[in-house]
C-alpha cells in the first residue's frame, strides 16, 4: 500500500493493515517500496550536535546495529539490530511525513520483539535501554529547541502502562516482554490525548517527525526487533 495515502473505506482485507473499517485513515509507512536487504530511503538520521536529519549513508549498517528491510509475513518489514550500541532513524515533517493530528489523531502500529536488552529499565538512568520504542516529536517552543516528545516503549522489564519523564521526553511503556514477546503486537495510542495527558495542552497540528529507535549501550545487552504498518487513524 502506498505510503501517503488517505483513505475512506467500508471494508479492508489484507495482511498490511488489519481491523480497519468504515473510517478514515493515512498510511505514513509499511516499508514495502523499498528493497530487501536494503535501507528505508525515505528515513534519515538524527544529528544530535545540530538537530538536524541527515540522509541515511549506504554503510549506515554496522555488525553491532543496523536497520533493514526484510521479508515479513506476508510483505515487508523493518529489522532494528543492536549489541551494546543503539540505532535510530526517523522520519522528519516535510520530507516523507504528512501527519495533520488534528485529523488523524490516533497512531497505529505493529511490532515484534525476538531479543530485548536484558534488565532494561526506562525509568533508572543507568539501565536505561529500549529494545523497541516509537516516538512522536513536536515542536513546543523551548527556548533550547529541544521537541516535546512522546517515547512509545516495548519494555523488558516494566509492566505495561508505566511511565517515566525525563524533562520534555515522556515515556509510556505499551509493550511488556513480561506479557509477550517473539510475537507480533499491534498497538494503537490517541498520539493527540496522549500529548495533552503529558503535557497539560493540545499538540501541534502536525509533529515534527517521528522516530524508530532500539537501544542496548547500557546495559550492554541486545535487542532484535521488528516494526511495521505505521498508520493514523480519524476519531472513531
């Protein structure tokens, strides 16, 4: 299915994007135009040093963390690999991400964990890895241009539900390798309610990108993870 495309149906069958009827939605990403084996071309780095998004380099993989398109169940899917390092690559506004939140103000997703960091813990500084984590960025104003963020999170450690702030970073576990893991999850967030829950006002019609990330430098573990179907949603 096309990355980009709002559409409005009674009835969807197929194996991308499951359980949606008689309602409106947008595709940001399924991860099936690019090649197998290959990068997602349309992401790009984040530049901590100057905030900006750089484009993914062709020897971006490293042994120790790397992402790439691989064949899936039924299409294909993104892999974020990392041992002892952390890789992460996102998806700016303007440059691949259409997202108005005002209309789609519901985030959707699947993703898989076969490895996560053993001991993990996002709310201890020290242990602080994610095998699997979604962000949603927006500008808010802060006098150091840092973005308000929202960290969707697929703990090893925490139980779903918890949470953990570090100043304009926010992070909601919704996935708990003490519920499941080696199998697929959809997840599904109010990105907007979620916003307004953390930061105490209504989002930016639009973020300013969104990012995939896995991380095991701390603990020096690693995690093995899978994402795809990206989509927003109108209200129900």
């Amino acid at each position: 299915m096309r990355a980009g495309a709002i559409l409005s149906l009674f009835v969807l069958a197929g194996p991308c994007i499951p359980d949606i009827s008689a309602q409106q939605f947008l595709v940001i990403e399924d991860f099936e135009g690019y090649a197998i084996d290959g990068l997602p071309s349309s992401w790009r780095i984040p530049d901590k040093r100057s905030r900006m998004m750089r484009v993914l380099p062709a020897d971006h993989a490293k042994p120790n963390d790397y992402v790439k398109v691989v064949t899936g169940e039924g299409g294909k899917i993104l892999r974020a690999y990392t041992q002892g390092e952390s890789v992460q690559i996102a998806l700016p506004r303007g440059d691949g991400l259409e997202w108005n939140v005002d209309q789609f103000p519901r985030l959707r997703w699947r993703w898989r964990a076969d490895q996560l960091p053993e001991g993990a813990k996002e709310d201890h500084r020290n242990l602080n890895d994610t095998g699997a984590a979604l962000y949603v960025a927006f500008d808010c104003d802060d006098w150091l241009r840092r973005p308000c963020t929202i960290k969707y999170t697929y703990s090893s450690t925490l139980p779903r539900g918890s949470l953990a702030r570090y100043g304009k970073l926010q992070v909601l576990v919704v996935s708990s390798a003490l519920e499941s893991k080696g199998q697929w999850i959809e997840i599904e967030r109010n990105a907007a309610r979620d916003y307004e829950m953390f930061f105490g006002r209504p989002p930016p019609q639009s973020p300013l990108y969104i990012m995939v990330w896995s991380d095991s430098d701390n603990t020096g573990g690693a995690a093995d993870v899978y994402f795809d179907d990206i989509v927003v949603l109108s209200e129900e």
